[in-house]
C-alpha cells in the first residue's frame, strides 16, 4: 500500500479508489495516551488541510487536518469505544476515516517517506 504523509503529522494510504486517512506514529505518540476521537460525519465534504477529526490524549486536544480534498466515506466507529487503538496500531486498525479525493493527483503532492522522516 503506497502511503504518503503531511508535515502536520497525518498519513494518507491509497487503498484502490479510496485514501485511509490517520496520524502517524509521531504524532500518537507525541499525544501519548488518546482517550477520545471526535469523528467526522460520512458524507461530509472537507476542504484539503481543513480539520475533520479531533484526537484527545491525557496531554492534549488536537485537531486532525485532511491532507487532500475529498468526501468520507466511512468511518472508524471502533475508535469510539476503544480510542487507544490509534496507540497501538496507528497504520491498520487505528485509522480515523477513508475518503473518495476530489483529486486523486493530490496524493502524490504529498510528502514520501524520506521526505517525512527528513522533517522529523
């Protein structure tokens, strides 16, 4: 799976017409441990860099930008109950939302690897 990362720490994976969206492994574990996600609504429709999501640790509030234009498609409603996952497993079954991108070339404006650990 190609995935690909802002500087405001989330990552986009490309999973065939859809784009996983979540935070990556510095920013959870920057927060330490998240206690509450505040989940966007399917259907809605957010601009790039626009915040969607919200992520409540023991240390602190943030708000969650969506890297690339787009409408969610689903949601990860586990997180509800079990907001802590996104510590665990920030790249498979703590993802925040999937999207359909208004622009599937966005995806590719966005930081590779390197480029992401080179910023970190």
């Amino acid at each position: 799976m190609d995935i690909r990362y802002t500087d405001t720490h989330e990552f986009v994976a490309k999973d065939g017409a859809e784009f996983i969206i979540g935070i990556t492994d510095h920013a959870q574990e920057s927060l330490g441990d998240i206690v509450f996600v505040e989940l966007p609504a399917v259907g809605a429709h957010f601009a790039a860099k626009a915040g969607f999501a919200v992520v409540e640790s023991v240390k602190a509030a943030s708000d969650i930008y969506l890297p690339i234009a787009g409408t969610i498609t689903a949601v990860n409603d586990a997180l509800s109950g079990a907001p802590e996952t996104i510590n665990q497993d920030c790249y498979g079954k703590g993802w925040i939302a999937k999207i359909k991108a208004d622009n599937d070339a966005d995806f590719d404006a966005l930081l590779d690897e390197a480029a992401y650990k080179a910023i970190l």
